[in-house]
C-alpha cells in the first residue's frame, strides 16, 4: 500500500511494533472526549468481588483494557459526531481477565446508554461461564452502596437494570433462541470461539447484527482466547476478517476494529520462536497483574509440556497460537509433513491430465462416517505420486455428531464434502462416475485399480459391477496391521515430496485428527483410537497407496504426451 494514502478505518500496519512496545495493538480511534472520561470514571471505581481487598479497576485492571472500552463506548467521527466502532473483536490469552473485565465493561456500558427500556446482553458460551459473568457484575454492585441505587439486580434472571432508564442488562448461556423479538442496543460475547463449535452460531449472529443496521443502531463486543482447536465455523469467519481489518485488506471503511494479541503468522509457524519463554510477554497485556511469569512458565512445565498434544492445547489458550493440525502424542508422523507436500491449486483435472497411471481407494460409509474417496497418480515424468480426495456424509450426521457439525460445513463450503439424503442414491453414482473418467483415460490399471475396506461397500461394489466394472478391477484392501506399510510409507513420500496432494481442507482435518497406536511391530491408524473425529478420508488415501506400491501400469488410452498436457512441479 502506498504510504501516502491514508489507511482503511481500522487498519493497523504496525501492529507488531506495537505489540513489541507493550502497546495495545489497534488502530488510533478518535474519541468523544467527554464520554470517555465518563465512561473511564465508572469503570475505574467498579471492585473487583472475588480478589482480596476488593481492589478498584483503577489499579487491577490494565491499561490495554481501559483503551479497548473507550474506544468501544466513546468512538465519534470528528466531523458527523457519529459512533465509528460499531463492533470490536478483542483475542487475548487466557489469565488475562478478560469474564471480569467484560462484566466491568457491560455495566459501564449500561450506564452509559440513555436509550429507554432497551435490552443488553451479556453471553457466555456455557453455563458455568455465564455464572460466572453474572456473579461478577452483581458482584460489583453490591460492593458499591451507591450503584445499588442505580441498578437493580435480579439474580433469579440474571438481569440488571438500570432503574433510570429501564433498560436491561441480561446475563444468558448461548442458544439459537437467546435473541428474542427486540433487537439488543448492545451484545457482548465472552470466549467466541466456543460458538464455533455450536451449530446456528452463524444465524444467531446475524439476528445480533440486525441492530447495526438499525437508526438506533446496537453494538457487538467480542472477547475472547483463540480456540484449542482449528479455527471453524463462526470463529473462522471473524477471526479471518478482524485481521483482514487490521492489515487494510477488508475495504476502506470497516465497522469492526481489531485488537488481537497474537504473534505474526510467520512467527506462529517457529516452534522455537514461541517456545521462547522471552517472547511471552510480548502477547500478554495482563502480566504482572492476573498472572505472573513464573506461574505460567510453571503451568507451562507441568501441564503444557508434558506432551505435543497438550503443549499445542497450552500454547493455544496461553499464547493465541492458532492450531492447524492436530498434534499430539500418539498422532501420525506423517502429519509433520503434510502441510509442506501440499500444492494449493492443485486439482483432479490437472492430475489425470499429468498421471500414467491413476488408483483409487475408497473406504467409509456408515450413517455416522465419511465415505471417502482418494484418486492417486503417479506423475508421467516425475513419477511423483499426485493426491485428490473427496468425502460424502449422510446428513444425519449433523445430529449424530454434533460436536464436528461446524467443521462438515466448512468441509461443504470448501467444495471437498457433500451432504446428502441417501448415500447409495446419491453419493456411489459419483464415485463411479470418477472411476469411469480414469478407466476412459485409459489410466487405470488392468486389474486392482480400485481398492477399499472390503466392511460395509457391497453397495458401491454393485454400482461398480452395474457400471460395467469387473471384479478384477475392485481390491479389498486388508486393514490393521496390514495397512502398516502405508501408514508408514506415507509419510517418507511426503516428507521427500515424492508424494504431493491438492492441499485440501479436508484431508487437512482427518490428518490432524489421525492417531496411531503401536502393536508388535506395526503401527495403526484406526477409527476407534481417533474417537468421532473422523479419518475416513485418509484411510481412503492409505487404501489407494497399498495399490500405487504395486508399480500398476494404465491399461492404456491417449498418450500422456500426445493428447494430456504434462503438470510439472
């Protein structure tokens, strides 16, 4: 961006630096002074209820906050003397205060607003969080003699209202009902990235939203830690544009503003970088507040280091380090290399245009599972092997697994997974239309060139046969112990590049959720030790390398030269 231009709103090109100065990392936002200084006096004298001596904000709470809820409550364009900062994304790590410093920010905010029998809400994820949220604001006031003749609280509702106003602050645990009727004037969410876990999240969003395009118009606040799992679902969608914001990438005037508290992508990816105890700080504005250093680094020694799946669990929560894939203990080695054999852009189309001989592996199915299927070439001049994957579920699956109905969408906005009603009706007619187009292509071995779980695909080996397909061309493929040349196979070719996929979000999922448990001399990968994550899909990519060792030879059909145009890498 030319330097002589002025920035988007919001847009905060030095963040880093900031962040390395012990500053707050967001844009400069001008302020309605004399709202600021208001909304600074109440907050500063709220107590904290559950620390010893009851300290007041003035002195517990740090000075990233306080310019986080100016910016939130006394924003003003210096000309229209209308409210810039509509909506605020906030990511800090855990410890950092953030349910007591939202509870503070909540009240300041309703005693802020003039507007006459509104609705505020207060939202936590869970339960125990929205508990929690209620009982330090209530708490708050009952520490004060004189904000008890300000609001009144009703804890059987968890509601506060203000009695000059009437409007209510209501404390609510997230459901796809919580927004009822009325618009709120103002949201605040604590820990959004839970609700990236929770199926309507999206819908529920947008109802909140609804206020901002109102003449009254209502805010949206957003705390929270980054997830202990890959970015999905409604998380994935604001984290993505809060930093599109911030790096002057999502047009010139955003509503949202970005404060997050995280390393630099680049960063993120050095484990020796972030494991840099000195580095700490520099993503912790609450230290020597909250927290101390040594009680983190002993957490750190005792909890988070005691093995890769807990220490990316750590990292993630501590220092808002994003999970890509899922490491952990027992998890498949190849996962270490996965991300680097990937070649984005690369598709279907180019691999059968580029291959000598194509397999495919198939495995999954079941009302509960994936039904995944791997097509894998082997380059005509490189012979490096080529990997494309793809998957179908029942629909029912949303309801039977819950707890990964966010990622299946995201799986079905990527293009890699289709949702249907009927997988026999729906999804084999597909499958065979893909082994119709290598056998065409004259790419497919003569025999075994389509190789699966010989459990629960009688369905798909009679759409194969009805289609003209004969029995020499379908493989079972033993599984267990048996598959344990491809498990370990695998992740040599990938690490060397000697194997290379489409870098798909898909296969990016079911490797990261691949574990592995060692028997004699074997190591597995099964469904059963990855629990409801599902590894259908890779399964399907192990069965298809069982077949690709065997060294098969394309039954023939126009030269790769002559009529397909050759992808190099």
């Amino acid at each position: 961006m030319d330097c002589t231009e002025p920035l988007p709103r919001f847009a905060c090109p030095d963040w880093w630096e900031r962040l390395r100065r012990r500053e707050t990392p967001m844009a400069d936002v001008p302020l309605n002074e004399a709202k600021a200084r208001k909304a600074l006096a109440f907050f500063n004298r709220l107590r904290l209820p559950d620390v010893a001596g009851n300290p007041p904000m003035s002195k517990a709470c740090g000075d990233w906050f306080r310019d986080v809820l100016v910016a939130f409550l006394a924003s003003e364009d210096p000309e229209t003397k209308e409210r810039l900062v509509w909506e605020l994304l906030c990511m800090v790590p855990k410890k950092s205060s953030k349910t007591t410093y939202s509870a503070g920010l909540a009240l300041t905010a309703l005693y802020m607003n003039e507007s006459p029998n509104g609705q505020m809400l207060l939202i936590g994820p869970s339960q125990n969080i929205s508990n929690r949220l209620f009982d330090q604001a209530q708490g708050m006031i009952r520490l004060d003699e004189k904000l008890a003749k300000v609001f009144r609280v009703q804890d059987h509702t968890k509601t506060i209202t203000r009695y000059k106003t009437g409007t209510e602050l209501e404390v609510k645990t997230f459901d796809t009902s919580i927004v009822t009727g009325e618009i709120p004037v103002m949201t605040i969410i604590d820990e959004l990235h839970e609700l990236g876990k929770k199926n309507g999240a999206q819908q529920v969003m947008q109802q909140i939203r609804g206020g901002g395009i109102t003449m009254t118009g209502g805010q949206l606040m957003m705390i929270t830690t980054q997830s202990d799992k890959e970015p999905a679902g409604i998380w994935k969608a604001e984290i993505g544009k809060a930093r599109a914001i911030r790096d002057g990438k999502a047009g010139s005037r955003p509503i949202m503003l970005p404060v997050l508290y995280e390393f630099p992508e680049a960063l993120q990816k050095k484990e020796r970088y972030w494991r840099n105890r000195e580095n700490w700080p520099l993503v912790l504005p609450n230290l020597g507040r909250s927290i101390s250093q040594q009680r983190l680094e002993d957490d750190y020694t005792n909890n988070g280091a005691i093995s890769p799946e807990a220490e990316q669990i750590w990292m993630s929560q501590h220092l808002n380090i994003e999970i890509g894939l899922g490491l952990h203990s027992e998890r498949w080695i190849g996962a270490d290399h996965w991300a680097g054999a990937g070649r984005p852009g690369m598709t279907l189309d180019e691999i059968i245009a580029s291959s000598e001989v194509c397999v495919v592996g198939l495995d999954g199915g079941g009302l509960d599972d994936l039904l995944g299927v791997s097509v894998l070439g082997r380059h005509a001049e490189t012979k490096r092997w080529m990997h494309w994957g793809r998957a179908w579920a029942d629909r029912g699956v949303l309801t039977l697994r819950k707890s990964i109905a966010p990622e299946l969408h995201e799986l079905v906005e990527a293009g890699d997974l289709t949702l249907v009603d009927n997988l026999d009706a729906e999804a084999n007619p597909e499958i065979v239309a893909i082994c119709q187009r290598l056998q065409e292509a004259g790419l497919l071995p003569e025999e075994d060139g389509i190789g699966m779980d010989p459990e629960g695909v009688a369905s798909i080996v009679d759409a194969l046969i009805e289609a003209g397909f004969e029995i020499e061309d379908i493989r079972a493929i033993s599984q267990g112990y048996k598959l344990n040349a491809a498990i370990k196979g695998t992740p040599v070719k990938l690490k060397n590049k000697t194997l290379v996929h489409c870098d798909q979000r898909l296969m990016r999922w079911c490797v990261g959720n691949a574990k592995t448990e060692t028997r004699g001399n074997a190591v597995l990968v099964t469904k059963a030790r990855s629990g409801s994550a599902k590894i259908d899909p890779l399964m399907a990519l192990f069965n298809a390398v069982m077949l690709m060792s065997w060294n098969p030879v394309g039954h023939g059909g126009p030269s790769v030269y002559e009529e397909r145009g050759i992808l190099t890498f």
